[in-house]
C-alpha cells in the first residue's frame, strides 16, 4: 500500500491543491489502482515553495507539484513507488 498525501494548507491550496487532488483521484480509478494508494490531505507539511504544491509519496516529500507537472511526477514518481510497493 502506497501513501500519498497532499499538502492542502492554504498556501498549497493557493497554488492548486484542490485540483492536484482531483487529477490524482482521476489518474487513480483511470489506473484502477485504488487498492493500492491511499490518497490523503495535510493542512500543512511546513514546506512552502514559491510555486507549486507538497506532496509526500510514501517517505519521500517533494515540492513544486502544479497541475502542468503532476503528469510527469505521477509518471516518473508515484507510479514506479506503487511497482515498488507491490514488491514488498
């Protein structure tokens, strides 16, 4: 099981949050992937960057997510550690 969770504080939700969450839900069922990742919310992970949204994936916190990039993050980030995951 994957833990993925969103920054939605209000300095996230500013630069996007709330569709970030929306376009991982949608990435999620489109990959029917919804036993494998637990998609989450934190009102703050004190990581605020001048752009984008936080996102931690497992123990891994990343900064700078938008919504133009989370095709690229999902790709190269969230779903090689669901592969990964599916090994242990």
């Amino acid at each position: 099981m994957l833990f993925v969770e969103i920054c939605v504080g209000s300095s996230c939700h500013l630069k996007g949050a709330p569709r970030i969450v929306e376009m991982l839900q949608e990435k999620i069922e489109k990959n029917k992937l919804e036993d494998e990742i637990i998609l989450t919310g934190a009102f703050c992970s004190g990581r605020c960057n001048r752009v984008g949204v936080t996102i931690s994936v497992g123990d891994e916190v990343y900064t700078g997510i938008t919504p133009e990039s989370l095709g690229e993050f999902w790709e190269k980030t969230i779903f090689p550690a669901v592969l990964k995951a599916r090994e242990v």
